[in-house]
C-alpha cells in the first residue's frame, strides 16, 4: 500500500489494473461500459487503471469490438474514462497496441476465430513474415519498410492523442504474440533485412518505437512497456533476450517493464499457477535494473503485498480478480490492517455504520 513516484506522477498505491480486452466498442469508441467498467476499478482504491489494448491502426484490432486510438475523434471518449479515473484518485493510464497477424479475430464468446473475408467482418491483417497464427488462419502480408514506417508514425500519432486525452501513462503493448512481440520472436520473425535475423535487428522496431514516444510523452509522465519474458518454447524469445531488451529500454527512458509472457505461438506448455510470471519481473528487476511489474494469477492480498516487500516488483498487476471484485484495494487495506481510503461518498456512511 506504499505510494509509488516515478518521474512526476505518484501512484497511491502499488496495485495496478491489468489492461484487458473488453471487445466492446464500436468503431473504436469507448463507451458507457468502458467508463462504469473503468471508473469502477478506480473507486475500489487502485493506485493505476490501464485501459485496455487500444489500436493504433483500425487494422491493428484484434477484433471489431477491440479500442482505438487512430482518430482525433476517439480522443473525447476516451478524455471522459481519464478525468473520471483522476478524479477518483488512480492515475489513468493507457496500453497502445497493434495485433499484427493476431488481428481480425471475432469476440471470444463467439469462439474468437479468424474473420477471413471482409463479409464476415475481417480485413487482411499484416506481420513481419508471412506465418499465420494458426495454420489455417490467413497468412499475414510481410511489412515492408514503407508499411513498418507508417505503423511507427500510426504509433506516434496515438501516443499524442493519449496525451490530448489526459492519459498519465502510456505504456507499449509489446507482449502476447502481437505485432512488437512478432518482430522479437524468431519463431515468428523469419526476415532477412535490418528488421529480422540478430537480436538488434529483431528488437529494432520496439526500440526505434520506444524511443519516439519517449520524446513525445512529457518528461514528467512515465512511460511503461509490456513484453512477454518468454517465448515458453526451445529457440524462442527468452529471459537472456529480455534482459538485454530491457537494459536498451532502460537507457531509452522507459520507466517500468510490465513483464509477462507467453501468446507468440498457439500451442506452448505455460505452467501457469500462482504468480508464475513474477519469477520473470524479479530478474528483469535485479539484472537490468530497472522497475517492473508482477502479472499473473496474483490474487491473494497477503502475496501480492509480498512481491512488493520481497523486492520481487516495484507493481502489482491485477487482471481476472478485479473482474471478480472491483473493490479488491479497498479489501486489500484492510485485510492489511490499514483503513481503507473509502471515496469521499461511501466512507462516511461505512464508517458510520462500523461504529
């Protein structure tokens, strides 16, 4: 529960709502579900609400229901979800992200396919190699150097309209098999030219990316980057490629790696349980000394305040639970013996009513 600062923002607390797909917006726009679904989670005591990952491209989705950010016209909504949340005491921070060959998928409950053809909804979808997902899934158009600096501009252009959004973070979706994680992967990057082949061609476009928004996010407000650790498979992305990733990220400027794992292929063996991706922040922590945050089945008070006191991450990254209990902080505190930090207009009747 101790506050955290990094550059000019102070979280309150160290527990953060794990950006998650909500699959639905319309056109990209954020709406009345986003605003309840968000502001919620900030009236239940979170130090940071990251709204989910939110397109930079209309063709970056990964599905039509997915958020986005390619438009002026997207800034307004999604402004409306960043004041709500300040003004509940979270900062508000926002994941900018493109699927790449992961895109033009349907919603989960309706199987989450593949949409092929533009009358079942989809559109082609692109990749830095032409190697579908799922064998039977289309085959990504390989990005040439035009496409790959268009996409950098789309992502530039998104972190300014974050910005004019009130958004306090932004942090770049480079984990789970979308578009930065492909060009990392070798399993999923078999180029030949300056983006493909050696760790420093692989990583190019993440660093190239990282270091623009950086230049362009205030230097007051911290900027954050998702990867996956692990590619979980023999010949993957790995732990000793992450490690040396994060070093150049840090000299970028980047202020926290959110460190999960896992999604570049369909069928790796992740030993999920309790925590088990923590393992992952605590080395990035220590060998590239740099913060980081815990993600992954953490559900339990008592060992979420452990990670932190342990040294093992400087956040704590919530998902699944807060879907169960949006309250979750506020049962936190006092679970840790702490009074809760109530909102003005609930505190005064549960106080009352405890005495």
């Amino acid at each position: 529960m101790s506050p955290l600062t990094l550059r000019g923002v102070t979280f309150r607390n160290r527990i953060a709502m794990s950006p998650m797909c909500m699959y639905s917006a319309e056109d990209g726009f954020a709406n009345d579900f986003h605003l309840v679904h968000l502001g919620s989670r900030a009236i239940g005591g979170l130090g940071l609400v990251v709204v989910e990952a939110t397109a930079v491209t209309a063709e970056g989705r990964i599905s039509p229901g997915d958020m986005g950010i390619w438009k002026d016209e997207h800034i307004e909504p999604l402004a409306r979800i960043a004041r709500f949340v300040e003004m509940q005491g979270a900062i508000p921070g926002i994941q900018l992200a493109h699927a790449g060959r992961k895109a033009s998928c349907d919603a989960p409950w309706k199987g989450g396919g593949s949409l092929k053809t533009p009358a079942e909804g989809g559109w082609s979808v692109i990749g830095p190699s032409p190697l579908p997902f799922y064998a039977d899934d289309p085959v990504p158009t390989p990005m040439s150097e035009t496409d790959i600096e268009e996409c950098i501009e789309a992502w530039e252009a998104a972190a300014r309209r974050a910005l004019n959004a009130g958004f306090k973070m932004i942090e770049l979706h480079a984990a789970h098999g979308y578009l930065m994680h492909e060009f990392l992967s070798p399993l999923s990057n078999h180029r030949t030219d300056s983006y493909g082949g050696s760790l420093a061609n692989r990583t190019r476009l993440l660093l190239r990316v990282a270091k623009d928004l950086r230049d362009i996010i205030p230097s007051e407000l911290p900027f954050f980057v998702r990867i996956s650790a692990t590619d979980w498979v023999e010949g993957g992305w790995d732990m000793e490629q992450s490690i040396i990733l994060c070093r150049e990220l840090k000299l970028l400027g980047v202020d926290l790696i959110d460190v999960s794992s896992g999604g570049v292929i369909p069928d790796a063996r992740i030993p999920v349980a309790k925590g088990y991706q923590v393992q992952f922040a605590q080395r990035i922590r220590d060998e590239a000394q740099i913060r980081t945050g815990g993600v992954g089945l953490i559900t339990d008070t008592q060992y979420a305040d452990e990670i932190i006191t342990g040294g093992q991450a400087d956040l704590v990254f919530i998902g699944r639970e807060l879907l169960r209990e949006p309250y979750w902080a506020l049962k936190a505190q006092h679970a840790l013996a702490i009074e809760p930090e109530w909102p003005i207009q609930y505190g005064y009747a549960v106080k009352r009513r405890a005495k």
